[in-house]
C-alpha cells in the first residue's frame, strides 16, 4: 500500500490536485532519494526529497514467516526481493517522473540468505530468531573449550545460534556446498540483488561471529573454526562507500548509486544518538535492543554485545543488549488469548511433537528463541496457572513444577531457550 505525503503533516495524504501540481517533480532532476527498510515482517520504502528530508511516498509490502519445526524461523530470499521491487515501484508510480541521486538501505540483522552468481536463491533465509544451530554451538565449544571466549575478544559477541556464522554452515550443508555459492547477511543480498556487486557492510558483517572488530576485516581462523569458506563470503565494505550502481531491468532506474547501507538498530543509533559515547537508544519491533556508542571495541561486561555500529571516515562502535521477542510475544500471547486460529504454533498446540517437549537454556543474554511463537516446548504443555494454596492464594510460579513456562520467565533463567532434539543417546532434558 502506497501513502503519499503532504509536506506539513507527516500523517496525512497529499491531495491529488497537490501532486499534480507540485509533489515530486518540483524536487527537481536528480534530488530524491530512495529509502529501503528491509525488516523481520515487511519492506517499506520511502521516496525522500534530499534537500529537506521531505517524505513524499512510502510503501509498506509485508513477508512471510515460517517455522517448520520447533525453534527454526526460515523466510523466502525471493519473496523478499519481490516485496522490495514492490514497494519501490509503488513509491516511484507516485511520483511523477522521479529522479533519484541515490538509494539507502537499512536491514534486518544476522539473518542469513545462500545464493547463486545470479542471484537466485539456494535455500532458505535463516532468521536471526532461528535456533536450530543451538546444539551445534554447544558441540563446538565443547570440542573446542577456548572457542567461545576466542569468539568474544575478537568479535565481541557469544557464541550463539542467533548470530550468522551457524546459519552459515548449516545453509552450505543443506544445500551440499555448491560450487560458487555467495552467503551474506540481508544487506548482502539485497546489494547482490540491486547491482550485481558481492559486498558488505561493515556492521552487519559485525554480527556473523566473523569479523574481527580490531581489524573491520574477516578473521581466516573464525571462518574455518565454524566451517564457513571465506571464498563465499563477501568483501567487507565502509557503511557510505558501497560498490556498483543499479542494474537494468530492475523497478528502479538503472545507474542510480547505493550511497549507504546500515543495519537497522545501528541506524537508529545513527540517528538517536550519533554514535557519541554514553548516548544510545531503545527500539521496540519484532524484538528490542537498547544500544549505546562506546568509545573503542573493548569487550562489553557478560551478557552484552560489543558491536561496529558502522564504518565511515573511521569505526563507531557500540554496546548492546537484545530482547529477542518483545512485540512478537505480545502478537503470540494475543493470539494464545484469543483463540485465534492464525497462530502458526495453533496446530503445534494441538498436536504436539514428542521431539518438542524439552528445552535447555544455551548460555547468551537474550530472552526467548523465537519472537514469532514461544520456546519449542511450550506447544506440548499449555501456560499452567499457579496451584491454589490452602489460604485462597496462588502459589508462586517457581514453586510448581509442572509450570514450566512460568518457571522458564524467572529472572534467573531469562536468556535464550534453544530448542533440542532427544536422541538415543541423549533424552530430553527436563524443563
């Protein structure tokens, strides 16, 4: 859906006879800009005049979501380019004759695509809530006992399977490593997309487990301890210094620069706060994050991220902490209240897997694994209430051993649940 603007209230439309008038084409040649906002749950785009920061159309094209099973949150690439080349060409068909100095990217984050030379796609996108990597983090760092705090001091985050590098290799594996295979973060794709070019952007490459923050570069060793051939990853770019220009045959002219690209918590750093120490700012989506500018890359204290905010004339880096389902457990717990039968985790509810009925805890500093529907055992045990005591009053969450859900939001156990699959060896641990 297209929404264009009046240029004194943000809020409502601008009248036809207003565009007809005036509205983009009094911008003149060459002074708009095209803003993408790549997001968990839909890509918007405004068409901005450059010279004021007017907003003169926006779009908004929802994406879909999956989960396939327990813990995993897997998104279509080509559906989201679709989304993106809608979105765009409703905003341009809003504008008469448009003229456009160049194009802005934010984008979701961690979220990991696979694709061809030619940009088809080879497998799903992993989203940054997909957990299904979780045991194979855990193998690794007992395999490799000074992984994890290697991982930390060089990348500044844990080792965890929200970050990209599992999904990396699990991506490459799925789809028995092919010859010339390109993975990337959403930005990556979306720049493979738009222009041909295999690039990156310095801050979303920031949270694979893969860049060494001291160096702005990829770290050879990371890359081979998690499996991940440099050779498909691509070169690491300044956040305002992208290659190649739109190709033709696209929604969008072609020729028009890729002037930035950002990941979206670091853009609204960018924006809130500049990047100044001790100045940050909290958004609330799909999940949240509370983000401050930090002086240098020094690790961040337990449970804290230490990021690049971006790369310009030189790093700006920050520090964060992330609550993996905010808005989306509000949708989940709508849902569950309601009784409405969209829930994807409805059916879960009603039949649950023998394989979903446990978690464990992996040892990172985010709150539930999936913003789009509860931890994987929660299906097979409906939300238990507190037993009543003998005075009328109900019990305490922690005191009832059947209530696992209640007992999984105590604060000694608000970090990230990852969902595990019972083996012979190994049967499911209880809750």
């Amino acid at each position: 859906m297209v929404q264009q603007l009046d240029p004194t209230a943000a809020t409502h439309a601008e009248p036809a006879s207003r565009r007809a008038s005036g509205g983009a084409r009094a911008a003149g040649r060459g002074d708009l800009l095209l803003a993408l906002d790549q997001g968990t749950t839909n890509t918007k785009a405004l068409l901005v005049e450059a010279a004021t920061g007017r907003v003169l159309a926006q779009s908004a094209r929802r994406i879909g979501i999956r989960f396939p099973a327990p813990g995993w949150v897997e998104q279509d690439a080509q559906e989201i380019w679709e989304a993106t080349e809608a979105a765009v060409d409703d905003v341009l068909r809003a504008a008469d004759e448009p003229a456009l100095a160049g194009v802005a990217i934010s984008n979701q984050r961690e979220s990991v695509a696979v694709w061809d030379a030619d940009g088809a796609p080879l497998g799903p996108v992993l989203g940054w809530q997909d957990a299904r990597t979780a045991d194979a983090c855990a193998d690794l760092a007992r395999r490799e006992p000074g992984l994890a705090a290697d991982v930390r001091r060089r990348t500044g985050l844990d080792l965890d399977p929200m970050f990209s590098a599992p999904k990396m290799r699990w991506l490459l594996e799925a789809a028995d490593r092919p010859s010339g295979a390109r993975l990337g973060t959403i930005d990556t794709y979306l720049l493979a997309r738009l222009t041909g070019e295999h690039a990156t952007e310095a801050g979303n490459a920031s949270r694979t487990l893969l860049l060494d923050l001291a160096s702005q570069q990829w770290d050879a060793e990371l890359c081979a301890a998690f499996g991940v051939p440099t050779t498909a990853l691509a070169p690491v770019h300044r956040s305002d210094a992208l290659p190649g220009r739109t190709r033709p045959g696209g929604r969008i002219p072609a020729g028009v620069p890729v002037l930035a690209v950002l990941a979206d918590s670091h853009a609204a750093l960018f924006h809130h706060a500049g990047g100044r120490p001790g100045e940050g700012k909290a958004t609330y989506g799909t999940g949240s994050s509370v983000m401050v500018g930090a002086a240098s890359a020094e690790s961040a204290p337990s449970g804290i991220a230490a990021t690049l905010a971006w790369l310009t004339g030189a790093p700006a880096f920050a520090r964060e902490g992330n609550i993996v389902a905010s808005g989306a457990a509000l949708t989940w717990m709508a849902q569950l209240l309601t009784g409405a039968t969209s829930s994807p985790w409805a059916s879960s509810r009603r039949a649950p897997s023998p394989a979903s009925r446990s978690c464990r805890p992996s040892p990172a500093s985010a709150p539930p694994t999936s913003t789009a529907a509860p931890p994987a055992c929660w299906p097979a045990s409906p939300v238990a209430r507190p037993a009543r005591t003998s005075r009328g009053r109900r019990s305490t969450p922690s005191r009832t051993r059947s209530a696992t859900s209640w007992r999984r939001w105590s604060p000694t156990a608000r970090r990230t649940w990852a969902c595990c699959t019972p083996t012979a060896a190994r049967p499911p641990p209880r809750c």
